[in-house]
C-alpha cells in the first residue's frame, strides 16, 4: 500500500501512532478558547477583538491564524439587525415630533431621549431601557425586566425625573412603540411635566442617539467572562 501510494514506511507507522498533527491539535485547543471569547461577546466580536482577547489571556497566536480558524468555523461578527432603507415615515398620532433631530440642547434637562433594548443571557432575554441626557449624553435612568411593557419605561423614567428633579418642560423623545403610547405612561409623562416626542414611524435617525448608545453597550461593553471550574 506504500509503494501503490509512494509512502515510506516510516511515515505511515508514524502516522498510525499519531494521525493527528501538532498544528492540528493546537488548532482545536485555540477553536475552543475561541468559541468561549466568541460567546461571551453575545457573537459580536470579530477577529481582531478575538485576538486581543487571547493575548491578554497569555495566548501568542496571529491575528491571521484566528481569523483563519474562525471562518473555517463560520464564526462572523454579528453587527446587527440590517435596517431596510425609508426616506420618510408617517407621523404619530399621539405625538408630534417635537425633537426633530436637535440631538445638542444647549443646557442640561431641555431634551431626553428613551429607547428599549434587549440583552441575551444565559437565562434568556432581559430587556433594557434608558433616559438619556442629550445635552451631556448621559444615562438619567434606566430600568430592566424580563417582560417588555409599560412599566419598564414608566420605570426608567421614574428614576430619571428622581435624579434630575426637573424644575421646568423637558421633552422626551422615544419612537412609536405601544409602550409609549400607553395610557398610563403618557399620564406619568403629564404629571411630571413632560412633554412627549414621537419619531417617525420605520425612521431610526430620529432617534439615532439612543440607537448608537445600544450598538455601543452591544458591541463593545456587554461581556461575560467564562471561568472554567
């Protein structure tokens, strides 16, 4: 079989007593490390983000190497959802939009801007919502909840009107969500003194601050650590 073949003998005993090559060994223990780093960053990271992640691990491999064994793998960054393309969206009925894009309010409490998430977890999905500041981009108040309803936007802005004790209007900027449009969110909104904005509807970029503070918790802080036992 060797000579039909044009082997050595050498080699094939050799082989019969390890069939698996030292590279290809190494390969699967970096597959696993891997897959651990691809996992905790909710599947989105890509190479570059892997292969740092290995290096502060101890792990000396090149970038090219884990980009190589990702694709064999099929391991891609997910980047998000792709949005279909709308030039212009109908207009809430319940809300006007007050906003209007001015995402640079020239003092703090003018403008805030809510928005909903969601989170996976190695228990199932958690969403998120936030008040954010646009004069100082900052979160005024959040809250998190395995159901997606009223009461976790009621809360989150519960805590912002609690922190910031507003003195006078502060518009609050959110899309068109039935959350938003619940009875008793827009009686909280009236009893605090605020004043509600609407985006338009199938338009992102009227409320593109709080989509790119989401992308940014997504993609670059959310990350659970996988310690082994």
């Amino acid at each position: 079989m060797c000579r039909l073949f044009k082997l050595h003998r050498s080699g094939f005993y050799a082989w019969l007593k390890n069939p698996v090559s030292d590279r290809s060994l190494e390969d699967s223990r970096l597959l696993k490390l891997i897959k651990e780093f691809y996992i905790a960053s909710g599947g989105t990271y890509g190479s570059p983000w892997i292969h740092a992640d290995l290096r502060e691990a101890g792990e000396q491999y090149s970038v090219n190497r884990v980009a190589k064994i990702m694709r064999q793998h099929n391991l891609k960054a997910q980047i998000g959802y792709k949005r279909r393309h709308i030039k212009s969206g109908k207009t809430s009925r319940i809300a006007d939009n007050l906003l209007a894009r001015q995402f640079s309010p020239p003092a703090p409490n003018q403008s805030w801007v809510s928005d909903i998430t969601y989170v996976r977890t190695y228990e199932g999905f958690l969403y998120v919502a936030t008040v954010m500041d646009l004069f100082s981009r900052r979160i005024v108040g959040w809250s998190m909840d395995k159901n997606m309803d009223k009461h976790l936007i009621i809360n989150a802005l519960l805590m912002a009107v609690y922190q910031r004790q507003p003195k006078t209007e502060i518009l609050v900027h959110s899309d068109q969500g039935s959350q938003y449009g619940s009875a008793d969110y827009l009686a909280f909104m009236k009893e605090h003194n605020l004043v509600p904005s609407m985006s338009r509807a199938g338009n992102c970029h009227d409320n593109a601050v709080a989509e790119s503070f989401f992308a940014t918790i997504k993609k670059r802080i959310i990350k659970h650590k996988i310690y082994s036992t």
